[in-house]
C-alpha cells in the first residue's frame, strides 16, 4: 500500500500540522501518475511522484505549510478523498487529475464543493497535444492552471499558494 493510501499515514500527518499549526495543502494526483519516472519519461520527466512530493514538502516549509500527497488510479476514491477533505481547513488543493482531467464531471464537481483555492497541474502541455486533451473539467473552477512545466509546475503552484496566505 502506498504511504499517500495509508490510513494511518494520513492521521499522523493531520495531527502533526494541527499540533505545529502550520497549512495544509493536498496534491492529488490521478491515474497512471504513480508510474512517473518509468512510462513517456520524454513527455514527463524521469522524477518520480515520490521525488515531486518531497520537493513540494520542502518548498511548503518557507511557507509554514504541510504537504499531503494522494494518488489513486480509482475515480471514486480520488472523489472520496475530496469530500474527505472537505471542511478538513485545507489552504489548497493541487490536482493533476491525468486523463480524468478530460473525463470527470464527478471530480470536477467534488472539487467544487470546496472551499480554497485550487491549482490544476499538468506535467506536459496539454495544449499541445492530442484534440481530447485540450478540454479540462477542472479548469473552470481552478483559481490557476499551470501546464508544460514539468515538476516545476507542482512546485509552482506551492509558492503561489503560499504567496496566498494572508490573502481572501
């Protein structure tokens, strides 16, 4: 089981950012991106989703905000998780929700009923790519869209989020 499913995991890391009060944001990521690393590395980089969550956590720090990471190739559960988090006082939420970017209404309208900012990501350029992947259900919702950056889109919408903290 990965740490990000791992129920105990998850409570351990809920109490240890109540008890410090530091944000918690949440980075939820869709299917097939816990094969990062080994699948189209030409179109998304040999980092591994372990290794993009760590430097996330790392950047959260300067911010005085807690990282949580979840992965599920399950549309139900990556929807469970977001009515999980809501009224959890979440800072934000980052989604890359892969191919269910495209697909979902269900994601997109769990992901409505929240009420902090939310960053989709996207490794690649999705405008660049095929026609299906050019339309987003999450984008109308998202406070920002960061595409075609790599990690570096993850860490992006980190600092954009800590940049929000004192903001409404």
């Amino acid at each position: 089981m990965s740490k990000y499913k791992n129920p105990f995991f998850i409570e351990k890391w809920r109490i240890l950012c109540y008890s410090n009060g530091m944000k918690k944001i949440l980075i939820i990521n869709g299917p097939n991106l816990n094969m990062l690393g080994k699948r189209q590395v030409d179109i998304y980089g040999r980092e591994t989703l372990d290794e993009i969550i760590t430097q996330c956590q790392t950047q959260a720090k300067q911010y005085n905000m807690a990282v949580e990471g979840f992965q599920d190739n399950v549309e139900g559960n990556i929807v469970t998780r977001i009515n999980q988090a809501f009224g959890q006082q979440y800072h934000g939420v980052v989604i890359n929700g892969g191919a269910y970017t495209h697909t979902s209404v269900a994601i997109r309208d769990a992901l409505a009923m929240l009420t902090c900012p939310i960053i989709e990501v996207h490794l690649s350029n999705i405008h660049a790519r095929e026609e299906f992947r050019h339309f987003s259900y999450i984008s109308a919702i998202a406070r920002a869209v960061v595409v075609g950056m790599g990690s570096f889109g993850y860490i992006s919408a980190i600092h954009y989020l800590g940049q929000l903290q004192d903001k409404p």
